[in-house]
C-alpha cells in the first residue's frame, strides 16, 4: 500500500485534476495533437509527458524538501511576494472550470435520464462539496478506485477499436502532412493544464525521500497522458470526422453500436468532472486549513459551498 501511495496515487491525482471536461470528451485530444497529424500527434503527446513528468518531478521534490503541501506555501518558496498574483490566478481559474464542469455535469445527466440541467449541475456540486468535506483520505481513496474504472474504460474502447477499426488506424498513418509541427501542440497543453498542479501537492506527504518523490513525478506524467494515449489511436480511424467535433468520443463509441459503452462512458465522464472539482476546491481548502489553524471542517465546507454555488450560478450562464 505503502508503494501505491509513493509512486502510483499521485499520477492517479493528477489524472483526475486534468481529465475533466474536454480531456475527457477527446476535445483537447484532437486540438492539441491530432490535428497536427497520426505522426507529428503521437510526437506532440510525447513532447506533453516529458514536461509534464520533469516539472512534476522538480515539484514534487521541492514540495519534500519545504514540506509544502499546499499551493500557497509551494508558491511562496517559489515566486516569494508574488504569489499572491497565482493565488488569484487559481481561484479565477477554480471558478472556470467549475461552471464548465457542472454544465457539461447537468448535460450528461439530463441525456442520460432525463433530469432537468440545473438538476444535473446541482447532483454534481453536491458530490464535489460532499468529497471535500470528507477530506484527503477519503478523496485519495475514491480517486484510486475511479481512476482503475477510468482506465478500464479506456482501455476497453482502444481494444475494440483496435479490433474493429486495425485498417483504418493503420491506414490513417500514411497521411501524415510533413508541414506540420511536432512540438507546438504539445508545449502548449502540458502548459495549459500544469499550471493548476499545486492543487493535488496534499499528495505528496507520502514521498519521503528525493528517489521517491523524483519518480513519483515521472511517472505521474505518463499516467496522465495514457488515456489521451488510448483515445488518440481510437479516433485515428474517424481522423476527419473528429476533427470538427465537439464530443469526437462519441464518434468512435457510435461506430462500434454498444449503447451500454456509450452509457459507461457517460458515466465516467460524469465521474471525471466530480474529481477535477473536488481536485481544484480540496487544492483551496488544504491551502485555508494549513494557513489558519483555527479553522474548522465547518468552515472549511462553508469556503466549498460559496465556491461552489457562484460556480453553479456561472454555469446556468454558459452555453456549451
């Protein structure tokens, strides 16, 4: 267990932190390295893992050695009197993301069965909020088995469109326009998504040791990219079709006709936007509950559900 918790579960936590909404949806996928082509994209999603695991790794080892396992400490020890400015960065950006999480949460539940949007954003809050409150052990716990379902599900769909589609991705290979780049998409999201990292640092009070927490991070890099990894070869076969599409999972998952896989990844995605909110509020929380020792669990769902209905306001707001 010991082992899991040193090497695996921060690479589950940051999984979780980045895989939210257009990750999830293969979006972000498509935009950052399909486009570039099958080739250049697998280059580009390459270029991802290596800044991502190095920048982990250097963090992950500062956060040891300063024993800063919340943000604001980490980016005191890093940036000094600026780190306010990042402070205000991150709860711009907490707030963002979660008015698109709980909208994107509010469509998937009314697709699935029929409930009312504002019905699907509040179910959504209201699992975040009740995470948070249950704490770091709860969340690490719940994000370790959730993350075994997210790459069963991913896996599943890469096998059958392997099975189904072999031709098709191995064809899709031969049309690699040489023009494109091979980096570009990749520096820009390791760098959009690496910057809300300090929310999943609570993580790293299991490393103990500069081997441990330097690995850690390598491997939490490649963690993180495995399922963009599975889907990138899945939507091969439908290179055209994904491109201009806003939800290109789907495309793949109608192709191969299994409804229930359809409504298992529904599930996982709804899933998934439950652990990028509670990831990015938690983050807030330890940050607040380490700065001021008087602070209660009270206080601390009060600061989650302030957070959280100016969120569900914002999303009632946005048209996806």
């Amino acid at each position: 267990m010991q082992t899991f918790r040193k090497y695996f579960l921060p690479g589950f936590i940051f999984q979780s932190l980045i895989i939210g909404g257009g990750y999830g949806t293969g979006r972000e996928i498509v935009e950052f390295f399909l486009k570039f082509g099958p080739v250049h994209g697998l280059w580009n999603m390459l270029i991802t893992t290596i800044i991502w695991s190095v920048v982990l790794a250097l963090c992950f080892e500062l956060c040891r050695i300063g024993k800063t396992y919340n943000y604001q400490s980490f980016i005191k020890d890093l940036l000094g009197k600026f780190w306010i400015a990042y402070e205000v960065l991150y709860i711009f950006g907490m707030i963002l993301v979660l008015s698109v999480m709980g909208s994107a949460s509010g469509d998937i539940i009314n697709q699935m069965i029929g409930l009312d949007h504002f019905f699907g954003v509040c179910i959504m809050m209201f699992l975040v909020s009740f995470m948070v409150f249950k704490g770091s052990v709860f969340i690490e716990k719940i994000f370790s088995y959730w993350s075994i379902v997210l790459y069963c599900g991913f896996g599943i769909l890469f096998i059958l469109a392997i099975n189904n589609f072999s031709i098709e991705i191995i064809n899709a290979f031969q049309n690699q326009d040489r023009n494109t780049s091979l980096w570009k998409g990749g520096v820009k999201y390791a760098a959009y998504n690496i910057g809300l990292a300090p929310a999943i640092f609570f993580c790293t009070k299991h490393l103990k040791s500069k081997n441990e927490a330097i690995f850690s991070g390598l491997l939490a890099g490649a963690i993180g990219i495995l399922p963009a990894f599975f889907m990138y070869i899945s939507m091969l076969s439908f290179n055209s079709d994904v491109l201009q599409s806003t939800f290109p999972v789907n495309i793949v998952l109608d192709a191969l006709g299994y409804d229930y896989l359809k409504v298992f990844f529904q599930i996982i995605l709804f899933g998934t936007f439950i652990e990028t909110g509670a990831s990015l509020i938690h983050g807030l929380n330890q940050r607040v509950f380490d700065s001021f020792s008087n602070v209660s669990n009270n206080h601390r769902i009060t600061f989650s559900l302030i957070a959280l209905v100016i969120s569900i306001f914002l999303s009632e707001k946005l048209v996806l």
